[in-house]
C-alpha cells in the first residue's frame, strides 16, 4: 500500500486517511486526471442518446 504524506507536518497518513492524525489537517485524495474526462463523455453520450435533435430544430426554427 502506497502511503501519503499530510500537507501541513508530513506524517504519514494511509492510503484512504483523509484527516491527518496528528495535525487534523484535511488531507483529500486526489482523483486520476481521467475522472472529469470521462464523466463528460458519458454525459454526452447520454445526451446525444436521449435528446431529439429533429424536434429542437424544430423549435428553434432551424426545420
């Protein structure tokens, strides 16, 4: 197991600890890079799924 170390006065903390038992400093675990990515590309693939594209343009006058 990866350890951290706390922001504030470098003890080692565990790999899901996110409170520093020394300091109690909050220490938050940083997610991977991909996260935001492909939670937008699932968002958009839902919406490209879901939404009618032949009836906003009709809406909007687009037709």
């Amino acid at each position: 197991m990866a350890r951290r170390l706390c922001r504030n006065c470098r003890a080692p903390l565990e790999e899901e600890q996110e409170t520093c038992p020394a300091c109690h400093t909050h220490n938050p675990i940083p997610k991977p890079w991909y996260v935001p990515l492909v939670g937008g590309a699932i968002v958009a693939l839902l919406a490209w799924l879901l939404i009618d594209f032949g009836d906003v343009a009709r809406v909007l006058g687009l037709d």
